[in-house]
C-alpha cells in the first residue's frame, strides 16, 4: 500500500508525506529525507525500485517548508527533529533507520543526537560537516550574521504581503531522468553540477527567505558522532562539492560503528549512481535487520 497522507502539527502546519506499507501490523521503518531545497519526490526512484519495501515499512516526508509541507514560518533543524518525532509517533514506529541526503543527512543526524532510542541506524549520503566546510558553503559561513539579517529583512516583506503569489511545484524524479538522459549520458558532469548547485535554479521552486535559512542549517556544527550510539552507513562521492573530504572521513570515523562507501559522483549520488547507492543502502539495511 502506497498511500499520501497528511500530519497537522501542533503549531498549525501540516505537513505532507508518503507511507509505503504492505502489512496492516508495523514493522521496521525506513525514513527518507530529502537535501536543501528539495522535495520527497527526490526518492521517488528509489522507493519504486528498491527490494526493502518487501520488509521495512517506510515513510517519505516532504520536510516543513517544502513541497506538500509549504510554509513560510520559521525554518531549522529544531523544527524538522520535532516534525520527524511527531511522525514517527502518528505512524506507530518506535524505531527507524534515518536515510538522509545532505540537508536530510543534517536532521538525521541532530534526531538520532537528541532521541537516540528511536534511531536503529543512520545512512547519511554526502553529510555536511562543519569543519570540513570549502568553497561556497565556506563562504557562506563566513557570511552568516548577513544572511540573518537578509532572512530577517525578508520575512518583514513576506508580512507587509511582499512576496510571490504561487511557487510551481517540482518533479525531481523527471528532473533527474532528463538529467541523465540529456548530460549524464553525453558526459557533461561540469553541466550538471553547474545545473544541481545553482542557487538561481532552486530559488525558482523554492521561497528566498526559506532557501537562506536552510543555508545556515546545512552550514550548523554538527553533533559529535561518537555521541551516537547507532550504526553508521556513510555514501560520499568520489567528487564531493562542498566538504573537504579528508577531513569528512575523519570526523565520521569518531564513531566506531561507521561504514564508509565510496560513490562514483559529485555531491548528488541518486541522480548520479542511483543504482549503486540503492544497492550500499540495502545490503547495509539487510545486515540490520539481521542483528
């Protein structure tokens, strides 16, 4: 059963996700979460795809502030770790496996930090740590009391009625399969990562003032993983965009119990090298589910 329900929160929003299910009873329970900027339909591939779905339960939500979830309220990791509780308490599931690509690997993160019993094991695609940070996120760290000042600036506009009257939704799934098709294919990787990092691009389905605060969230110092008392599948790419990737693997080696898998892309692996990060994912989940 593939149903699209809905969740009103206790401070009024509601908040849209996915819920595949074959059995009346819970089960294990899978969370996918979506990067910056992005919506649940980026996981649509690899929730049509994947063998899991004949044994864990899972949930795809589109995060506060995005797709199904649109708001223009307050945007943070507080709200997104307090969102993901609530959910997994609606849908019946003392413990889940957080799956999550950069910004989602973010929440994941900070949720099994703050409520360690409900995590049973974290698998973080291309995480952004804060000591590790180069290049455009490095200076946007360097930038931040400027960022708040503009997020602040924005949401003064947004209430005086200033802002865009309808932003279009998004289709990632068809955005990624024309990727491949159209670039991928013809080897053009430099269009692509010019395409996937540009700001410009995103801000046309996607709020400015919710863009910049999501900025300061991925750039936000992580919790130490070594506080994390649950098991670890890292997917970095061969050419991750963002993060130094020496110092990546450092910081992720602080917990014992992590696996690091290298994948052949730049900083967007389920558009790049579905098919390989779908097969890490289910072979690592498998052994879970085995312990």
């Amino acid at each position: 059963m593939d149903t699209l329900r809905t969740l009103q929160t206790t401070d009024g929003v509601t908040l849209g996700y996915r819920v595949l299910r074959q059995s009346a009873t819970p089960r294990q329970t899978l969370v996918l979460l979506h990067g910056m900027a992005s919506n649940m339909t980026r996981w649509s591939e690899f929730i049509e795809q994947t063998t899991l779905k004949t044994g864990w339960d899972i949930l795809c939500p589109d995060l506060r502030g995005h797709g199904a979830s649109f708001t223009r309220r307050r945007l943070n990791l507080d709200c997104w770790c307090r969102d993901l509780l609530a959910l997994l308490d609606t849908e019946g599931s003392d413990r889940a496996v957080l799956i999550g690509h950069s910004l989602g690997a973010q929440v994941a993160v900070h949720f099994a930090a703050r409520y360690p019993a409900r995590v049973h094991g974290l698998a973080l695609i291309d995480p952004v740590f804060h000591a590790a940070l180069r290049g455009t996120l490095r200076t946007a760290n360097l930038m931040r009391p400027v960022i708040r000042a503009l997020v602040s600036c924005i949401a003064v506009l947004n209430r005086l009625g200033l802002r865009r009257s309808r932003i279009p939704g998004r289709d990632l799934r068809k955005m990624d399969e024309a990727t491949r098709a159209k670039l991928l294919r013809a080897g053009k990787q430099e269009e692509m990562v010019e395409l996937y990092s540009s700001p410009w691009e995103d801000l046309k389905f996607f709020p400015v003032g919710s863009y910049l605060q999501e900025l300061l969230e991925m750039i936000r110092p992580l919790p130490e993983l070594a506080r994390i008392p649950a098991p670890i599948l890292a997917l970095l790419s061969t050419g991750i965009t963002y993060t130094d990737p020496q110092t990546t693997r450092a910081l992720l080696a602080q917990n014992p119990r992590t696996r690091i898998v290298t994948i052949e892309a730049y900083h967007w692996p389920l558009t790049e090298n579905p098919v390989q990060v779908r097969e890490a994912i289910e072979q690592w989940c498998n052994e879970l589910a085995i312990r």
